[in-house]
C-alpha cells in the first residue's frame, strides 16, 4: 500500500496556495511516513507521482459526474445537474478537483499533458451521453466530438475562475453555465439539420 499512502500524502499537503509542482520528494515520504529511498521503489521522481495524482483525480471526477448525468431525465435536468455536482464537488474542498483545475495552467508540461489526457476523456464520454440523448429524442448533433470538447473545456475554465470566486456567485455562475451549454447543444442541432438539408452555413 506504499503507493497509496504516498499519493494520500500528496493530497494532504495540497492546498488553495500549494498546487502539487511545489512538493517535494522528501516532503510527501516524511508525510507519508516511509524513507526517502522507498519512494523511488513506487515512482521514477515526483512528476510520475503528480501525474498518478492527477490521474486518481481524473477517474474520482468523472464518477461524479457520470453519476449525475445518469440520474437525469431530461436534456435540461442533465446539464443542471452535471454542472451542479461540479460545483458542489468544488466547495466540498475536493483537492482532486482542485489538483485538475489548478495543474493544467501552473504544473510542469508531464502535469500539463495528464490533466489534457483526463481531459479527452471526459470529452469522449459527453461524446457518448450527447450521441445516446439525441438518439433517445430523435434528435442529432453536427460533430458531437467538437460539441463535447467546447462544453468540457468551457466548464473546466469556468471552473477555475470560480475557485477563486466566493460561494455567493456559484448558482449565478451556474446559470451562466447552463445557458451557454443549452446554446452550444442548440446551435449544433441547427447546423446537423442544415447540414442534413444540404445546405451548411457559413460560419458567424
């Protein structure tokens, strides 16, 4: 359980000002409670521990979220409640999330790389949800890839800005949210129809 309880340490010295680039080695070992040297038998150096850090993050995150979107029954109820599990996984101090919102602009390009894998595949299985909706409602989406990756990262960004925004602003934030998801989702129906009509638009 060594691996374990050196990312559990990892954890437990994160915080709003610690963003896990500024760890050290022999910090998390003496947290963790195991000598230095039995670190290198679990990771090749630290960057191989922040990114199994991120990658515990990654798979507990879209857990939440799946479950919340399996719950819903409708197209709004879906994106009410996806983005309200995120905000209230976001003030329940949840430094996995935390880890994933924080590491992507501020840690190393091996961190940059695995919150961007994490990433794709949240995106993949929006993708997924968004095909099996419209399916359910006799309706399509024109290139859901690009529709699941705007929403993904939109939310993730958003996301961000709202760490250091007070609790106050969450459900206004969220409202906000919503209604750029309802427009993206919208405009994608549009354009799979005139697409299907043979007559795709220019863009705006």
């Amino acid at each position: 359980m060594v691996r374990e309880d050196l990312i559990a340490a990892a954890m437990r010295l994160l915080g709003p000002h610690r963003s896990v680039s500024t760890l050290s080695l022999r910090e998390v070992a003496r947290e963790a409670g195991i000598a230095p040297n039995s670190f290198y038998r679990q990771f090749h150096d630290m960057d191989e521990l922040a990114v199994a850090l991120i990658d515990v993050a990654g798979e507990s995150l879209r857990g939440i979220i799946g479950d919340a979107r399996r719950r819903a029954v409708s197209g709004r109820s879906i994106v009410r409640g996806s983005l309200e599990a995120f905000m209230e996984r976001l003030r329940a101090d949840d430094k996995l999330l935390h880890v994933l919102l924080r590491e992507g602009t501020v840690g190393s390009d091996a961190f940059k790389r695995a919150v961007d894998r994490q990433l794709h595949f949240f995106e993949d299985e929006l993708r997924a949800d968004l095909i099996r909706i419209a399916a359910a409602q006799g309706l399509a989406f024109h290139r859901p890839e690009l529709v699941s990756r705007a929403i993904t990262r939109l939310v993730f960004a958003l996301g961000g800005t709202a760490l250091d925004s007070p609790p106050e602003r969450d459900e206004a934030l969220v409202d906000e949210l919503a209604q750029m998801i309802r427009m993206l989702l919208r405009g994608a129906h549009a354009l799979s129809r005139d697409t299907a009509g043979g007559r795709e638009r220019a863009p705006l």
